[in-house]
C-alpha cells in the first residue's frame, strides 16, 4: 500500500515565515531517465531522533471503528514494534479521531516500522510555532461585533451563546481573568470555574524551550498571552465583550509559556475536546503552506466535524505570498476556514490574510471575519489586561463565537448547516477574488434570522480540462408561502502568476475575464415548506490561461427579502500541467552552494541560509556538499531528490539512482527550497562515504492533480571528492516581502514611456516556455558570453507565450543591447474626451542585457539605487537595486505615469478611472 505522507519538513505556524528562503527555480528539463515510482521503503535519511505518527488499518471509533478491536490491534502492533525495532519509543496513543499512536523512532527504525502488518501509514510530526501576531495598542475604530452584526445579534435578538461549549485549543486561558469569570487575583481562581468549565494542560509551562519533555497539568492557565486573546474573543463578559458571551469555555493548553509544540500534542488536544462534548473547537494555529487535507490534524478535524463538532480555523497570516499560502487544518474539507478582513463597515480582506485554493482545488478560505486592531483580554500577569492583536488568529474565534450564537438558536444544527447560513448571508468584497475572501464577511444577525438555505453553499469548481461543473443547488423554503427566486451571475476577478514574476503564486496579475455560468432555468419558484432544485453549470472563462485561478458568486434573489450567496472558485486548463519548478527569475532550479545552520536530512530550514549557483565545472567533496536549490510554485502530490552516478556524456545511469528523499502531499514554498546531498551512499554496512567520481542530482515532482504525470529535473554532472577549499556562497535576499504586496492588474493600460536621457528594463530574466533535454544550469549571474536569450523578453521577434502574443526588437544601446518588449493587449485610451477600450500593441518594458559591468554604467541613474526618486526627461522615476524584486546583479526601475483603467460593471459595460502611479519601465542586468 502507498504511503500517505513522507513529508519531512517542519511545517511553518501560521504568520510565520521561517524555513524556506525567498528567491527562484529554472524550467525543468525532459526526462533522461525513466519517471520512477515513489519508493516504498525510504523516506529520507537524517540525524536526530523524530517523532512520526503511526496510522493503523482499523478506522477510529468516530468513524465507525470498534474499541475493542482498535485496542488488540495496538497491543499487537505495539508488541510487533518492539520486536522490529527495539530502539523505537512509543509515546501518545489515539482512538477516537484517530487509530494509532506517536513513535519517536529515527529513519532506519521507521524504515522497519512501515511495512509491518496492521499499519496503514506513517507520517512526520511538525513543529508548530505559536501563530505569529501584530500588536496595537488602541481598538479598531468600527467595533467588530457591529461589523459582523453580532452587536444585534446580541441586543435584538437577545443571543449570548448559553449553553453552548467552545473549546479552544491555544496556549491556554488566564482562568483569573475577571471578563473571563475570574477573580482578578492571579492564581486565586479554581479551576473548573463557572466560565472555563473544562481544559487541560497537555505540556506545562515550560514546554518548547529545550524541556526534557510536556509536564502535563490539570490546570490549564495561560502565560504567553494568544490563547487569552482569543478566548476573549469567543467568550469574554466585562469590560471587553466576546461574541458569544455566555458561552462555555473549554481551554485545552498545547504551548508552553514560551516556544512552540508539535502536531501530535495538538491532535491529542482535539481528542479531549470531543471526550468533553465540546460543539465548537477553534484552532487559531496551523501549518502554512500545508495545503492538502491528508494530514493527521487536518483528518482528525475533519472527523471531529463528522461526530457534530464545528470545528473552526484560522487559514494563516501568509497573504503576501498570494496563492495557496493557506495551512492545515484549516485545509479539512469540513472545517470552516476563515480569513482576516479589516474591521470596518466596507468588506475588505486583510493584506496579510493566506489565500487559498487549497492543494486539491477545493475552495477555501470559506468566510471572514474581523481580524485587524483587535481589542480583548490579556493575561494579568501582563503590563495590561487587555490589548489589541491583528492576525487570523483573531478573525477565527469570531466566526467560532458566531457559531455558538447560530447552535443557541438553533439547536442541533449541523457543521454543514452551520457553514450553509454563514456563507449564503456573508457579504461580499467587491471584485475581491474567491480564493482570498471566500463567501465574504459573515453577518451574524442574519445568518441567525435567515429561513431559507441553498445547499451547498459553495462550490468548488476543480480544474477546467475536467470539462465545466455542474452542481444541483436545493433551495429550502421554511416559510408559509410560495417564493421566487431568480439566478445570477456576479463575477471576480481572477489570478494567475504574473508572466514577468517568474511564474510563482507569489507574484499574481488580476484580471476581468468572467467565468462562463449557465443555469437551468431563469426563475425557480418553491412551493411552502417544500424543497426545489436548480442546477448551475460553471466553466472558466473563454480565454483564461493554463493556470488562471477564476472564481465569482451564484447570487440567488427572493421577489421578497434579502438575496442568498454561493462562492464558487476552480483553475482554468489542465492541473496536471502548471510549471511546478519555475525560475523565479532567479536562474533556479540550479545546482548550489549552500551553507545551512539548520537541516533536517536534506532539507535546510535556516530563515536566511546562504547560497549561490554553483560555476560550471565546480567540484564538491566533504567539505562543499553539493545543493540543489528550487522553487515547487504549486502543491505536488511527491517529490523525490535522487543521486545518481554520470555516465561518460555526463547523463544520470538510472541503475545507479539512491533516493534521499521523498516528500508526499507537499504544500507550495514560499521562496526557495535548498536540498543536500551529505555525500554518503547506501552500503551493506549501512552509510559510508561516496567513491570519488562523476555524480548527477535528479529531483522528480509529481503534479497535484493526481494523474501520476512527473516533471523531472537533472544537474549537470559534477566531480564529487576531494576538492579545493570551498568559495563563500553569496547570501541571497530574504524572502519576505514588504509590506502587503497587492497582485497587479491585467490589463494595466500604460503609456510608452522612453525617456530621452535614460531608458529603462523589465525582468531580470524571462520565463522560458521551451525545456531541454537535459538541464545544464549556469551561474545565477552568467558571464556575458554565456548569457542566453530567451522568449519573450530578450529574444527578438514575435512570440506566443502564455496565451499571450509579444512582440520584442532589440537595439545597441552604448556597450549593451537594449530590448523593447510589447504585448497585444486591451487598452484604454481618450478620445475626444471620452474612455475608449482598444485592442494593439502596448508597452511592456525595456530589458538592458547583461553585456556591461555595474561600473560602466558610471552615474547613469537606472544602475542606481534610489528609490527616494530623480527627474529625468521630465518625468519622475525611481530605482532599485539588488532587491527581492530585482535579484542580485540588477536594478528596476518606475516612473510616474497617469494609468487609465477599465473595470466590467454589474450592470453591463465598464467603469473607467484614471489615477497617477508609479509604473515598472525597464530593468537594467550586469555583467
């Protein structure tokens, strides 16, 4: 049986960045060696001593399993462990949302453990740090319970959540609180008190800070101050008020005072929360970028969802990085994900809220909640009782909160009933695309009030080369008389990774095309206390490109009342056939060298590690291991990292391939992704040192859509023994982005400027649609005669790329070549005084070829960092060199120019606007 998940890379808690660096990854080349199957028996060899989650065949008791038979089956395969592998520890044992238990045990012992009879599969136990938050120190100036309308929900309708237990798996709750039914004497409250009625403490103060080990404690109090502030929010009653406040409180302690925990501590919490009948369970944690719902937290979740828990998450702090930034377990098909919105009436998603969709295409987030300036309680022992936080974490106990209201009104609601009434009254963000914000801000009043429900409440589209979508809406109607209700079509704008950005979900350009919605009927009237169907066909928009993340609404109007929602979101073309490996215009995938502080196995996990492009005809030995540096721009169901012995051509001997590593269900990265080969091989005798010779790295990723296609990438052969003293990589830049980067829009009508004294480029180096047969990269920075022209940006001629046609002629510009690069656009222009929209050629950019040294530029301005901005031509520019944006041995530059925009109207034609901004012109390369 194939194994569900070797994934060995801790995975990042939410709003942190930390183990991937930021920079880029080159075309993969065609295979030269057959696709090989995911080995079975290796799942990466490493130092240390992990913990994995052992899986067995039984199913948990939640779904269906037999206690008794779970409990022999675990004392055999207990028994069974220890026989195989004496030097394996078992730790935490699980039945209810899961069958089996943790294993400390390091790669060879699991290596004998996962083919025993009665396993299922074995998957890593993460890190998972403390979610990263902002603070602030004054409240959001529009109170979030009158954004969601909870403040009505509260006053009007008299709810308050009594009755109803929320668990909330944190860092714990200050049980002395006095908002929280404490005393306001630090220490002086018993536990269970009338408010936090039940918890545990799983792991002790001490706990991720080089602790021998969880101490747990029946007690569970907080002193690192995020499970505090959530719970206020959920729950708390004085001089902060949480949504719900009345609620009963379950605090289920996984953190330490300071420090993280690990996923099978976390997945041990939820199992007592069910133990404790809990209906709602927040998880204001996850792993970002872990966007596939395999994992064990992410299947118990879902399992917790199956027994009628409503389980709650926030999707991750991570929206810089755009697309598919989001994180288990918000990424479980039943659990309710939920995005940041800035707490104002408008509905406006947070910059730095995670986007979906998740790994498999399903669409998430699935609402939004206030999440910015958020103001509540903190623990006592802190300079003040109360304080503000901005992050997902704080929009999630809302939406949990929200939901103990609907379960007070409605009692026995199911998780799916309780999506339904959120998603179909939430209120949308204008063009806002899907895959960001969801069904929109929730409104908590009239998901408590609305009677009539359309399910399902949203719609996940999947990948357009599966053909459209159809999906048959039921649409109830609670009500004594008969109601019409008339479909419609209100569209988003759409996604895709910007042709100038490398190719990565970091960088995405928006659009207007509109996904093609068709429905059965025009009206569809539903008789009183009855039921009636509509059935909606949803395909992507006509000339969407492979890759293009579409999305929009189903709006569904009453001819009485207030109209219902359902989101709905897919790709456009094949899944299967994204660039997973793309060059970030950073000259990657590349063989490297790389100095790393922090590994695990083959995997660097420094936040800022060291690395250049290895030089042609480079050699390693001991003390330069040989690094394959990368980008995965998408989800992959495996990737495999092999070495390979070279032939006398320099191409891998497939017979002589020795897996390193292999990664299932792995979510995209962030910025780049460095692996080693440590220079030992598998022998008889265990690992021993490689011969000197000639070696090859090979990296085989599998797409996400399941079809079993492979993109393969080869290094060139290189000498592996001993070598000269190793050179000092040079440290690239980081990959966090500044600021809130907001994705471009396409199309972005622009001027031709050409300034007459110094023109400018575009990006550093250009996607290359073309692959060869056998990847042979360069130095990141080639020399001049080296330097390789590629389509569209620095190849003269016209070219198609991208669905896109561009239109490219170069010219010598002093000891240079210049290229000016046009593409076949919509623009907008004025003509005689009106906004007039026509198809031509526009200006893309100027790309200066990397034909001159830095210093020959001299004083020119566009070699020049200088982004507090110079005149030249009389216009306004600015430059930037050596940036995230520019990579190293580059400089970009902007000017100032008035751009005109069209955007399609609701109600037929468009809006034109016209505002000043700085534009990118043109991108100056060294030598």
């Amino acid at each position: 049986m194939r194994r569900q998940i070797r994934r060995l890379i801790p995975p990042l808690a939410l709003g942190v960045v930390a183990l991937l660096v930021g920079t880029s990854v080159p075309a993969l080349g065609d295979p030269t060696v057959p696709p090989t199957p995911p080995e079975q028996g290796v799942s990466a060899r490493f130092p240390g001593t992990p913990k994995w989650f052992v899986e067995l065949t039984s199913e948990p008791t939640t779904t269906g399993g037999n206690r008794s038979t779970i409990q022999r089956q675990q004392r055999d395969v207990r028994e069974t462990i220890r026989r195989a592998s004496p030097g394996a520890a078992i730790g935490r044992t699980y039945q209810s949302l899961f069958n089996g238990f943790s294993v400390e045990a390091d790669a060879a012992e699991i290596s004998r453990i996962e083919d025993l009879t009665g396993i299922k599969a074995i998957y890593p136990v993460f890190p998972v740090s403390v979610p990263e938050t902002r603070q602030t120190t004054t409240p959001s100036a529009v109170p979030p319970l009158e954004v969601t309308g909870a403040s009505i929900a509260q006053g009007t309708l008299g709810l308050s959540g009594r009755g109803v237990k929320v668990g909330i798996i944190d860092t714990g709750i200050d049980l002395d609180h006095p908002d929280l039914g404490g005393d306001g004497t630090p220490g002086g409250t018993a536990f269970p008190s009338a408010r936090v009625a039940y918890g545990y403490d799983f792991v002790g103060d001490a706990y991720g800070v080089g602790s021998d080990g969880p101490v747990p404690d029946p007690r569970p109090d907080d002193c690192q101050g995020h499970g505090t502030h959530v719970a206020g929010i959920v729950g708390a009653n004085g001089q902060v008020t949480g949504v719900a406040p009345e609620a009963t409180l379950g605090a289920y302690r996984v953190f330490g005072c300071d420090g993280g925990t690990e996923t099978d501590v976390i997945l041990a919490a939820m199992e007592r929360a069910q133990a404790d009948g809990m209906d709602v369970v927040n998880l204001s944690l996850g792993a970002s970028f872990e966007a596939w719902a395999e994992y064990p937290t992410a299947q118990a979740a879902d399992r917790l969802a199956a027994s009628g828990v409503v389980v709650v998450a926030a999707v991750g702090n991570d929206g810089e990085y755009l697309g598919q930034s989001l994180g288990a377990p918000a990424t479980g098909h039943d659990v309710i994900a939920v995005a940041a919105f800035e707490s104002e009436t408008t509905p406006t998603p947070a910059g730095f809220s995670s986007w979906g969709l998740a790994a498999d295409l399903t669409l998430k987030p699935d609402v939004g909640a206030p999440g910015v300036g958020i103001w509540s309680t903190m623990p006592l022992e802190k300079t003040s009782r109360h304080g503000g936080m901005s992050g997902t974490s704080m929009a999630s106990p809302h939406v949990a909160g929200a939901v103990a209201l609907l379960l007070e009104a409605h009692p026995g609601l199911t998780p799916a009933e309780a999506l339904a009434r959120l998603q179909n009254t939430a209120r949308a963000a204008d063009r806002k695309p899907t895959a960001q914000q969801g069904a929109g801000l929730i409104r908590v009043d009239r998901a408590a009030t609305t009677a009539a429900l359309v399910t399902p409440s949203k719609i996940s589209a999947g990948e357009s080369a599966d053909g459209p979508r159809t999906t048959t809406l039921t649409i109830s109607n609670p009500s004594t008389t008969a109601v019409t209700w008339t479909p419609t079509h209100q569209p988003v704008d759409t996604s895709r990774p910007a042709p100038g950005g490398g190719l990565t979900q970091n960088t995405l350009t928006l659009g207007a095309e509109q996904a093609r919605v068709t429905f059965s009927r025009a009206s569809v009237t539903v008789p009183p206390g009855r039921t009636a169907e509509l059935t909606v066909t949803i395909d992507a928009p006509a000339a969407a490109v492979t890759g293009t993340v579409y999305g929009g609404f189903v709006v569904l109007t009453p001819d009485v009342g207030e109209p219902r929602r359902v989101p709905f979101a897919g790709m456009a073309g094949d899944y299967g056939s994204v660039e997973l490996l793309p060059s970030m215009n950073k000259g990657l995938t590349t063989l490297a060298n790389a100095s790393c502080s922090a590994s695990w196995g083959p995997i660097c996990f420094d936040e800022n590690p060291a690395w250049s492009a290895a030089d042609q005809g480079a050699g390693f030995g001991p003390s330069r291991l040989p690094s394959v540096a990368l980008h995965l721009a998408y989800p992959a169901r495996s990737l495999q990292f092999a070495v390979f012995r070279a032939d006398s051509k320099g191409l891998p001997v497939a017979s002589s391939r020795e897996g390193l590593l292999r990664w299932d269900r792995m979510g995209r990265s962030p910025g780049v992704l460095l692996l080693t080969w440590d220079g030992l091989q598998q022998t008889a005798d265990g690992l021993k040192p490689a011969p000197d010779g000639r070696y090859v790295l090979g990296l085989a990723v599998e797409a996400p859509d399941g079809d079993g296609r492979i993109q393969q990438w080869y290094s060139r052969a290189f000498s592996y023994g001993q070598v000269a003293s190793s050179p000092t990589p040079t440290p690239t830049t980081s990959p966090t982005p500044t600021g809130n980067p907001t994705p471009t829009r396409t199309p972005t009508p622009t001027a031709s400027p050409s300034p007459s004294s110094t023109p400018a480029p575009s990006s550093p180096s250009s996607p290359t649609p073309t692959r060869t047969a056998t990847a042979t990269p360069g130095p990141t920075k080639p020399p001049a005669k080296q330097f390789q022209r590629t389509a569209p940006y620095t190849l003269a001629g016209t070219h198609s790329y991208n669905g896109r046609q561009w239109f490219t002629q170069c010219e010598p510009y002093s000891a240079t070549e210049r290229c000016r690069t046009d593409i076949w656009a919509t623009v907008v222009v004025i003509e005689d005084g009106q906004f007039v929209r026509r198809n031509g050629w526009a200006f893309n950019n100027l790309t200066y070829l990397p034909l001159m040294t830095r210093s020959a530029w001299g004083a020119n301005p566009l070699a020049h960092h200088d982004m507090d901005g110079f005149t030249s031509g009389g216009r306004q520019w600015r430059t930037e060199c050596d940036t995230a944006q520019t990579g190293r041995g580059a400089c970009r530059s902007y000017t100032l120019t008035t751009v005109y925009s069209a955007t399609p109207s609701a109600s037929g034609g468009y809006r034109f606007g016209q505002a000043n901004a700085w534009v990118f012109n043109n991108i100056v390369m060294f030598s």
